[in-house]
C-alpha cells in the first residue's frame, strides 16, 4: 500500500485496539462500516475476526475432505474466495481491488493444496485445522486493511502470526506473554508511531518456531486484550452485532437491557458463565493492566455500550442471567468413606476438562463437565475406586448477583418462577456472586426467560441511546 497524506497520532498509551467480531465484517455494507470507525479513530490498531460463519465453514472443510468428501470441501472454498471477492470489488477501488484478488486467489490455492493432503491421509489434526482456520482470519484482516486505507487512513495490514507467540496447545493455545510482548513492540509499536494504522487477524497466532495456532473458538477478543496488554494501550473496545453486555442474552431474551457500567471480575464471571459476547479470557490481560474494556455495537455505534473497569457499577440485587449448554453431571459414589487420595484420584481422572460445581459427601463426589468428558473411560479408570455415572445434555443458569444466596426471599422467588422445571443441582457460586442451577439442556432457554422476566420486567424497559461511553 502507498502513503496517505498526514495522520496525526496519540503518544504511548494513547493507543486504542479496537476489535471487531465476525457479523461486524459480514458483507460489504458491514466491512465499510467498520472501515468508517477505525478511520474516525486516532491511534487505533485493529484485530478482527473471520467473517461470520467462515470458521464454521472452514472446519467443515478440514472434517469433510478426512472423510473423503473432497469434493464437497473443495466446493466450501470457492464459496468462501468468493465472498471475500465480492466484497473486495464491491469496497475497494481498482487499483487495490485487482492486487487483492490476486492475493486471494493464491491464498486459497494453497489452501485448496492443503485440504489434498488431509484427504490423501484421511486425518484432520489439531495442528492442520489451525492453519486451516486461521486462514479465515487471515484473508478478513487483508481485506479490512485494504478497506481502512480506501476510507483514507494509512493501514498497515500485519500478520498476527509473527505477532501472538503461543505454545503448541493446537486449537486452544496458550500465550507466551513475554515473547508476544517484544513482538508487538518490534512489530507494531514502530507503525502507530509512524501514523500508521496496524491491522491484524484475531484469534490467530504461532508457536516460536512459527507454526499457525488459534487461541480457541471465539478468542479473537483475547488476542485484542493481548495486543491491548503488550502495547500499553489506554482502551480496548470490542465492537460486536450488541449493544454491550446485557442483563441476558438478547436472542434469548429480546427484552435483555444492557449493563452500562461493571467490574472486570463480574464480567470475567458472567463470560464464563456463557456471555459469548466476551471470550472468558479477554479480561485477564486488561486487567492485570487496568485498561478499560467498552463493548459496543458496530451496526449502532451512538449506543453508549458496556465499560468494564476495575471498580464497577454499584452492587445489584440480580445484575443478569446467564446459560451454558453442553454440560454433564458426573456422580463418582465413592466405594470407600472420602479422603484426599480418593479425591485426588478422581480428579486426576478429569485432568484436560473444564470442571465446574463439585460438591463432596462422606461417600460421593459430584461435578458439572463440558460433555465432552468421556464418562465411560472415566468409568474404566475409576473402577476401583467409585462407581462413576454421568448425565449428559444438561445445562447450568447462573443468576449473578450481590450475596444472591443469602437473600432468601430472592432464592424463593427464583424457584417459585421455575416451577414445573426440573433443577438438578442448585448452588452458590464463586464468592456468593451468583446462584448456580443446573437444568435439562433443552429447558435452559425456558429458564432463562422466566428469571429475566421475573427481574427485569419487560414493562420499564431503559433507553439505551445515550452519549457513546467509550468516545473520548
Ligand atoms: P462477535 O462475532 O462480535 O465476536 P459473538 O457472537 O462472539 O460476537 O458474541 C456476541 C453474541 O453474544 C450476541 O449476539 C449475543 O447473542 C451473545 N450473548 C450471550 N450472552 C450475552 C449477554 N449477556 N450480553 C450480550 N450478548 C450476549
Ligand atoms: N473466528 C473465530 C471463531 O469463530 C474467532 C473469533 O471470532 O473470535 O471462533
Ligand atoms: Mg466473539
């Protein structure tokens, strides 16, 4: 790219990273968008996202061409070249659209190549799908680079695979902060002090020897804090299709309001509890910085969003609901009174896997798993030491609040709104933020809807559109 005429830029901690998620950047309109943003915003490095469902798509294509549908996967690609061309014709002009096609087109012949060898030897590996995937990423932020700089501003497009340094976890790596850290200062630092806007692909990284990783389904929002970590940056905004984060997921609940003020650690908790609007370890980098986090809405970018800071808005009776599916219940009754070793043992048996709401008896152990945990080999290994049994396809809603156990009238309301639902399991959650209920998966929805109904009645809805809290 060649050199627009004078950006001024912000010193130090001046930058802002600003990350825009998969639907931000779906088609043309959205892209151009988004370009209008960053272009409005001086010292702004960029992450974004795939467009919408191309990871999605990607993997399909990696799991489709092992099982020797080649042709099908082939065909999955072409779709998705020629959406980025489209968009790419339709964005920018000639000059910038013609070397960009030639780009694509060599991109996806190399990808093409790949989903060959996969094919050839009927496996798809961790290590293939994230040079698979992450190609998603890849061509997004070329092309969003490509449309900053035709909305005028001096984008530098960087590849976030020499950036993000991870170990070799493959599909849910982890970073190695130090390394990541020089990277960025060697790599970017010298573009935003040069006026220049830097834009890198999300949720894509490499090991130190520079083989592709990804940081895990939705961890562009990570890379954005990383990024937002290592460079000092003053403000880490996270442009989504939301208004911020809200009291329930809105699909769920349409009359979901939005929080406009919380806490780092509240936040932290409701993404791990289900909140995909923020991937659960976007928060720690930011934080160990105090950088102040805003989610906002990128098709509405006047709404005022969410700011999450290290002293949040003041304690709630409940602040919002949250649900998460895929979970399955393990019993391990134990077949000698509990002690340590026992436990430990179980555990153990677990090691890899998310757990969550273990509650120990004289003669039982009971957790909360993804449900990916294979009960069955758990069962094997354990055989001499408990009977272990599973429950799958249940889900936990958590009603985040101030001490929500301890009020025991809230607590009874609760149950009284999910009467005729079966509650499995019902718990205080982490430092009595929240109260833990675990349901059928397919009655989570319903659960949701009630206690949202039951706190935030529908009929004093608030006004949303204010001054944006995140404009300087
Ligand atoms: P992006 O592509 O921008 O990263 P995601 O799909 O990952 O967006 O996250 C945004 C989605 O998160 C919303 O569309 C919404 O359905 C969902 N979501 C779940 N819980 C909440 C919540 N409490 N507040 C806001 N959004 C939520
Ligand atoms: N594109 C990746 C995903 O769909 C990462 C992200 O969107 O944050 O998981
Ligand atoms: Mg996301």
């Amino acid at each position: 790219m060649s050199q627009p005429a004078g950006n001024k830029h912000v010193e130090g901690r001046g930058w802002v990273v600003l990350k825009f998620g998969g639907t931000s950047v779906e088609n043309a309109a959205a892209l151009r968008r988004v370009a209008g943003l960053v272009a409005q915003q001086e010292g702004a490095v960029v992450v974004v996202s795939a467009l919408a469902g191309v990871t999605d798509q990607l993997l399909a294509a990696g799991e489709d061409a092992a099982r020797g549908r080649l042709t099908a996967a082939q065909q999955s690609l072409l779709v998705i070249c020629d959406r980025h061309s489209v968009m790419a014709r339709e964005l920018l002009p000639e000059a910038s659209a013609g070397p960009f096609l030639t780009y694509l087109q060599k991109e996806f012949e190399g990808l093409a190549k790949l989903l060959h060898g996969v094919a050839a030897l009927g496996e798809f590996s961790p290590r293939t799908a994230d040079r698979l995937v992450g190609s998603g990423e890849v061509v997004s932020s070329r092309l969003l680079a490509e449309g900053v700089f035709a909305a005028g501003r001096n984008a530098a497009w960087v590849d976030a695979r020499q950036c993000l340094v991870t170990d070799d976890a493959f599909g849910q790596a982890k970073p190695l902060r130090e390394a990541t850290n020089s990277r960025l200062r060697e790599l970017v630092l010298p573009l935003l002090e040069s006026g220049r806007v830097p834009v890198l692909g999300g949720f894509i990284a490499a090991t130190a020897d520079g083989t592709p990783t990804t940081l895990g389904r939705g961890g562009s929002d990570f890379s954005a804090a990383l990024v937002a970590a290592g460079l000092g940056a003053s403000r880490l905004e996270i442009w989504t299709d939301v208004d911020g984060i809200m009291t329930a997921d809105p699909r769920l609940c349409p009359d979901a309001r939005l929080i406009p003020s919380i806490s780092f650690a509240e936040a932290a908790e409701l993404a791990q509890a289900g909140a995909k609007v923020l991937h659960p370890a976007t928060l720690l980098p930011a934080t160990e910085k105090n950088i102040p986090v805003y989610v906002r809405n990128s098709r509405r970018p006047r709404s005022r969003g969410t700011r999450i800071v290290a002293e949040g808005a003041e304690p709630v009776t409940v602040r919002a609901i949250t649900s998460k599916r895929g979970v399955v219940i393990v019993e391990a009754r134990l077949r000698r009174q509990a002690d340590a070793h026992t436990l430990g043992q179980i555990l153990k048996a677990c090691e890899g896997y998310t757990l969550d709401l273990c509650s120990v008896s004289q003669h039982s152990l009971v957790l909360l798993a993804d449900s990916k945990l294979a009960v069955r080999e758990l069962e094997r290994t354990l055989r001499d030491v408990a009977e272990v049994q599973g429950e799958n396809h249940k889900a936990i809603v958590r009603v985040f609040g101030d001490r929500i156990g301890r009020h025991t009238s809230v607590v009874a309301q609760i149950f009284h709104a999910l009467a005729g639902i079966e509650v499995r399991l019902a718990a205080p959650g982490e430092g009595e933020r929240n109260l833990t209920l675990v349901v059928d998966e397919d009655q989570a929805a319903e659960s949701v809807q009630r206690l949202h109904n039951l706190f935030f009645p529908s009929s004093d809805q608030q006004a949303n559109e204010v001054s944006p809290a995140g404009a300087q």
